[in-house]
C-alpha cells in the first residue's frame, strides 16, 4: 500500500455541517460526509486520510487565524475551500462588512500559504463558489450586491492560480428548474439534504480524476 494521502476540507458551517469537534475522524452530516463515503468506498485497498475542518460561522479573516493548525500542519495532498458567504452575512446581521479587496486579499494569502507550505498543488486543489438563494422568498436576494463580487473573487483566483473551480450559483439556479428554493436551501445559506448532495456530486465530478491520478 502506498503512503495515505491526505484530503482537507475547509470552510464555514456549510462544510461544518455539525461535525463533532471532539472527534478528529468526525466529517459532519453534509456533503463532506457524502464525498468522504464514495471516496473511502472508491478507494477501500488505498485509503484516504480525510479531515474536515470548516467551522460554522467563519469568514477568511478567521481561517488566516488558524490555518497553520487546520491546514498547513496537516499536510494536504488536496485540499477544498468553501469560503465567502459569512463575509457577506456580516455585512446585514452585525453591519461588519468584508470589502471586496480584503477578501480578495485574505483569499489570496490562503492560498499562497497553502502551495508554500503543504504538498497541495493548485491542480490538486479545489475552490467552491459560494452561494445564496432567495429563501424564504423575498429575504436574499439582495444579498447579491455583496456577494457577486466575492464569486468573481473566487473564480478569478481560480483562474489565476490554477485551481479547479465549481461554481455554485449556477449550479443551485439550474437546479430551481426542478425544486423551489427552500427545497435546496430552506434558509437560502444552509443546503438540505439535496441541496448537499448536489455539491457532492459537482464535488466528485470535479475532484475525482484528480485523484484517482
């Protein structure tokens, strides 16, 4: 058996999903949860270390304060960011704005730590496209003013790292073609039971020729 690779996931509570913080090897009840189990089943004879470290509420500010111990120290062979919608969030529940060059800023440095210091390549990374959704109806969707310019952020690092990408908004808006809102996220941040195992499967179709390499 070759040497076990390693695989964290980082974010918010979207990531978070009310994982166990007590227990490592805890990956939550989301779509880190999903895309752990077909992996682990994928890869029963080589299996991955797989971590899950979001935690709800957090903005990049707060993954800059602890990236050393959840990132960097674990060494990543892949890695997967889900970051953004609490800098936009703060903006209308505790008028704490994230400007638009900050996050970009703190989003780069993330990154620039990571290929620095882990064994993750920009190749081997993902960056995942955060969201909202007008649910309940009538409550988010100016939340777009904020957030549109943190998704360009995100992708534009993408592209300019070189990183994989999966954009989310657009997935969630084909994704109305079949469900309202509230189906996929009830209060237009936290995914349901499907709108996670939408991510997961836009998770595995992105990520999953990377691994298997």
């Amino acid at each position: 058996m070759s040497e076990r690779r390693t695989l964290v996931f980082q974010g918010d509570s979207i990531t978070d999903a009310g994982r166990d913080r007590e227990y490592d090897g805890n990956l939550g009840n989301g779509y880190v949860n999903m895309v752990a189990g077909a992996l682990l089943y994928e890869f029963a004879s080589d299996p991955l270390d797989i971590r899950n470290r979001g935690i709800s509420g957090n903005r990049t500010r707060d993954l800059l304060n602890r990236w050393r111990g959840d990132c960097i120290d674990l060494k990543p062979d892949f890695l997967s960011l889900y970051i953004g919608v609490n800098n936009t969030w703060r903006r209308y529940d505790r008028d704490d704005p994230t400007p638009a060059d900050v996050f970009r800023r703190e989003l780069h440095d993330l990154l620039d730590q990571s290929f620095d210091q882990t064994p993750a390549t920009p190749a081997a990374t993902v960056l995942l496209e955060p969201f909202v959704l007008d649910a309940p109806a009538g409550t988010k969707a100016h939340w777009h003013e904020d957030l549109d310019p943190k998704r360009e952020i995100v992708r534009h690092a993408a592209e300019t790292y070189g990183t994989r990408f999966i954009p989310l908004q657009r997935l969630f808006h084909d994704a109305l073609k079949r469900a309202p809102s509230d189906y996929w996220a009830p209060d237009g941040i936290h995914p349901s039971p499907a709108g996670h195992a939408l991510i997961a499967r836009a998770w595995l179709d992105t990520m999953r020729p990377v691994i298997y390499t």
